[in-house]
C-alpha cells in the first residue's frame, strides 16, 4: 500500500511541472531533437552544426555528381519550418511540432553565431 503511495505522489509531481522546473533546459532539448528527432539525426545529413554535407559521389556518362544536404543554419525561420514540413524525397518526414522547430531553429543559431544569416 505505502509502495502505491509513493508511486502516485511521484507521478503526480512529475507530470506537474512547470517548463521551469523540467530536468531539462530548452537547448539540452533542442540538441537532443537534432541529433535524433525521430529516428535519423539531422546532423547526420546536415552536418554537425547544419553546415551542409556531401552524402554521396557518383559517376555517370563519364561525370562525378555528389547528392549533398544543404546548410541549414543559415535560413530564414520561415523557410526552416516549410523544409521541415514538406514532404522530400530524401529527407524524412519528422512529424515536429511547431515549438520543436522552432528549438531546432535556434539550437542552430547558436551553434553558428558567427555565421549568422544569409
């Protein structure tokens, strides 16, 4: 009985916390969200810090093509959240909600804060 007890008072505290109280900070989440939003990390197509990557080489005719992922650490919010959205036919689609892009958004930033803008 004391077992049950204790369990409902822990589980009523945890699901009451505030944003402020949570075990986690904002950017520990957005780091968290880039490196594996839903299965792939944005970082293993996008780079480290969203820099942009080369993810393949190939040869045709004769001519050498790469399949790159582009920067994203640069792009204007409204265009981050539209790429995040829209279905591609290589980038998954991470079903993010609209604060969770928005903490990508500006984990990136801060990883960039030389960079800034184009």
């Amino acid at each position: 009985m004391k077992g049950w007890f204790v369990l409902a008072l822990f589980l009523n505290l945890w699901t009451g916390l505030s944003a402020e109280e949570s075990f986690i900070t904002n950017d520990e989440y957005a780091k968290m969200l880039y490196k594996n939003p839903r299965g792939i990390g944005c970082g293993n197509c996008h780079g480290q810090k969203g820099e942009g990557k080369v993810l393949s080489e190939f040869i045709k005719n004769g001519k050498r093509y790469a399949v790159t992922a582009p920067a994203i650490y640069n792009l204007p919010m409204k265009r981050f959240k539209r790429a995040l959205k829209q279905p591609s036919k290589l980038m998954p689609e991470y079903f993010l909600t609209e604060k969770e892009m928005a903490y990508l958004y500006f984990y990136l930033l801060k990883q960039n804060p030389k960079k800034g803008k184009k």
